[in-house]
C-alpha cells in the first residue's frame, strides 16, 4: 500500500508513523520543516517563549515567600545600604529568541530521525492533487514536477494567520506571531490586537518579559470562548499586573509612523505602540493545491470537509490538522491522522470524540478544560450540576503563595456521571489528565472522591470537588 502525505506537521508525521507501523510504503512531502507551523512558528517557540515568562513571573512573586535580592555592596543582610539600587532582573531578549528558535529546530531535527528511523521517505518540496490516486510534488530548488503515485493521500496542509487588511505584517512594526522571535529586543510598548487564545497568552507574556502592554479585545472580555470565570481571573490577574485592557474595541487598521506603529479602532479611538502583534485568527491553508480539481468538496470557511474518521468528500484522500478546522489543536491533529490511517489501511478504529478533548490556554495561571462546559448547563443545554473550589482554600497554594485560580466539576445530578471540568491554576496543563479521563472513562464523583490524592497538593481541589458534588 502506498501513502502519500501532503505536510509535515503532527497531522503528517503521526500518521506516517502509524502507515509506516502497519506495512506501508509512506511518502510525507514537507515544504517548511518536519513539525509544521506547530512545532517550527506556533505552539513549540511560543511555549518556550512563555517558560522564561513564567520564570520572570516567579521572580516577581517570590518576595511574598520571604526570598530578598541584593541590593550589592553588603556581606551580610545587615550591610547593605538601603539607598543603593536593587540589582535589575531583566530579560536579554537575544538569548530569549536565539533559545525559542533552537528548541524548535532540535524538535524538529527529532522528528526527521523518528521518521528516517522508522523508514519515511521525506521529500521537500510542495504538493499539489491531480487527481484521487496522484501528486505533483515541486522539490526545493527545482523547476520541474515530480510525480507521486499514491493508493491513499493525506492532506495535513495546516493554517496560517490570518491577516486584517489595513494591518498587514512587515515583520518589523505590525507582526504575526510567527515574526516576534525575529525582533532584535523586546517590545517596549506592545500593542496586541485580538483576545483569543493566541492574543492572551502573548499579551500575558510579554508583560512578564517587561514590555508594556496593550491588549485589543473586539468583545466584551479576554477569552470570549472560554469558560466565564476561567477568563475573569486571566483578565483579573493581567490588570493587576498593569496591563491595559481595551474591551469592546474593534481594530480597523495598523499604521507604522516614525518609531512605532499607531492602531486604530472602529470608534476612531486610536492606541500607540511600539510594535502591534496581530492576533486575529488563522485561515487555512488550501489554495492553490489543486483540492477543486480532484473533487475534494471544501466547507463555506474554506477548510476540507472531512466524515469522523478524516476522510474527505474522495475516498481515497483523508485530511487532518487545522486544514479541516474540526479543533485546531496539536493533540486533535496527531489523533485525526492516526484516525486516518488506520482506517485507511483497514484497522478497527473509534471515530474522534471532541467530549473528550482537553485543551490548555498557556497564560499565567493556565486554563484547562475538557467536556461539558458551564455555559451548557446555566443555558439548560445541558442538564448537570457545578462545583466549583478556589484554589485560595487549598493548603499547597497557600504554601507557594498562589492565590489565584480554581478547579471546577461538573456532574449528572443523579448518576454523577463526570461530564467536563476547568482548572486555573500552574501546570494546568498537567493537572486536568485525571479530569480527562474521568469525562472518557464514565467515571463517576464518588469514584474519583474515594481516590487518594497527596496532600498537600493542587489535585487534592480535584477529589475534593467531587467529595462535595458527592449524590448519595
């Protein structure tokens, strides 16, 4: 069986990896770099990004834990002058983006041995359809078409920002997320336009580092698809750290002028910066692949439609990742390719469930969430019972001073079935799991209250919940 595979993001070389498990002779055709956008622009130098924030973060805070930084000039507490300068914690922000692209390359320099290991004939180059069974791939350097045979296709074709006329990117003043890493320094005074997920966690970020920050929101609040009290704190916690917050302001256009760059908003209110970061959401990337020529039907927004096992409108070519727009996550791209595959080469498979899908926003405190969410409940959408514990209460926060945060369950009212759940909190990202798996396993609160959790710790909140939503 031979399988050919248009992008080499964690759509393409999660499912190259399963073709190639199940025999498989398996072409991924790769024009940016193994990984995609994910690992090379987006998600991997944007977390990195946020880890030295974090730390910048931790530093600010640890005065309330009784850790003091010299001031200089004294051997003791007791010798330094109370008049000279406190030593400056800064960010050299060269050493920053220099790491942030290092990270991304070693990542994907590990996926290209994973996938020379394991036998994937990788070819850069651009691909285009034909036709179902056929691939026109344009290698790098070269001028001609090569010609791929294929039994099956898989498009993992990606997205890209998508870009707000009258604010086009120049890479220097008004820049997409994927050019912040190339500036010389920071930021001095960063306006971000969009309060998505992309738009906060780079707006909280490059606070922490020190810029100046202003963040554009076209709706009444941060995160206006997330959870409603998930997104007051983030909004809570960013003006505390002096953030300015612009609600219901819609920008129109981005202008560079000498020294910086001037937005203006639908009002005709006008906001200053340095740099402008747009944040405005991504389109995907399916023009000009020949998907109309070879009867791949897309949907009104442009993505490839696909059924629930990532197959297109031609049944020998699948699609998976941000191209189809189901959940423009890493993890449900990887899982749509898996998906694929393995219905592709004749294996058992589960469609993707997205009740089952965690998702994590990387602001300090993260956000998690998987399953059913409060909005489904208060509108009687769904029927289910909230409860909801401030981490405030919990005795390892207080002993890492974290006062911001909560974890939240949401349950049947009689079986007590665990249906979704938000976390804010640290680590986030690590802490919803069990709440994961109780949604995909139909667990109930009992069960996961008669589950030991460590004390002291954050996930003691999540057993205690569930004690407290506990039905008799």
């Amino acid at each position: 069986m031979r399988v050919v595979i248009v992008g080499g993001g964690p759509a393409g070389y999660e499912s190259a990896l399963v073709a190639r498990q199940l025999g498989a002779e398996v072409t991924v055709v790769d024009r940016d770099g193994l990984g995609g956008a994910c690992v090379l622009t987006d998600c991997v130098p944007s977390k990195t990004l946020i880890a030295t924030s974090e730390a910048m973060t931790s530093l600010a805070a640890a005065g309330s834990l009784g850790v003091r930084f010299r001031k200089g000039g004294g051997a003791t507490w007791e010798d330094e002058d109370p008049d000279s300068p406190p030593e400056a914690v800064s960010v050299d922000a060269p050493t920053v983006f220099a790491r942030v692209k290092t990270l991304a390359l070693a990542q994907s320099l590990d996926i290209a041995t994973r996938l020379a290991r394991e036998g994937v004939n990788v070819v850069q180059g651009s691909g285009r359809l034909l036709d179902p069974r056929r691939v026109a791939v344009r290698r790098v350097h070269s001028d001609e078409d090569d010609l791929l045979e294929a039994d099956v296709i898989l498009l993992a074709l990606g997205a890209h920002p998508r870009v707000l006329p009258g604010a086009e990117p120049d890479g220097r003043r008004i820049l997409d997320w994927r050019q912040v890493y190339d500036l010389p320094e920071l930021p001095e005074r960063l306006v971000v336009v969009g309060s998505g997920v992309t738009g906060a966690e780079f707006a909280g970020a490059f606070q922490a580092l020190g810029s100046n920050v202003t963040l554009v929101s076209s709706r009444d609040r941060v995160l206006p698809g997330e959870d409603a009290d998930a997104a007051a704190v983030i909004e809570g916690v960013f003006a505390r750290r002096g953030m300015t917050i612009l609600n219901g302001a819609r920008a129109v256009s981005a202008t560079r002028v000498d020294g910086g760059v001037v937005v203006t908003l639908e009002d005709g209110r006008t906001v200053e910066g340095t740099h402008a970061l747009m944040t405005v959401g991504s389109v995907p990337s399916t023009e000009g692949l020949g998907l109309a020529e070879a009867g791949v039907r897309l949907t009104d927004a442009g993505y490839i439609a696909v059924d629930k096992v990532s197959r297109t409108s031609v049944s020998t070519i699948y699609a998976a990742g941000d191209c189809t727009g189901v959940l423009m996550l890493a993890s449900v791209a990887a899982m749509q390719g898996r998906i694929a595959m393995w219905h592709a080469l004749g294996e058992a498979v589960r469609p993707i469930n997205l009740g089952h899908v965690s998702a994590t926003i990387f602001t300090d405190p993260e956000i998690a969430t998987v399953g059913v969410r409060q909005a489904d409940v208060d509108s009687g959408a769904v029927y289910g019972v909230v409860k909801k514990l401030p981490l405030a209460t919990n005795a390892r926060a207080k002993m890492q001073g974290i006062t911001d945060g909560f974890v939240k369950l949401i349950c049947r009212p009689e079986s007590g079935k665990v249906l979704g759940g938000v976390i804010v909190a640290p680590r986030a990202s690590e802490l919803i799991l069990p709440v994961t798996m109780a949604v995909s396993l139909g667990l109930t609160v009992d069960q996961v209250a008669h589950t030991f959790s460590i004390y002291p710790s954050l996930s003691g909140s999540l057993t205690e919940a569930a004690r407290q939503l506990h039905q008799g």
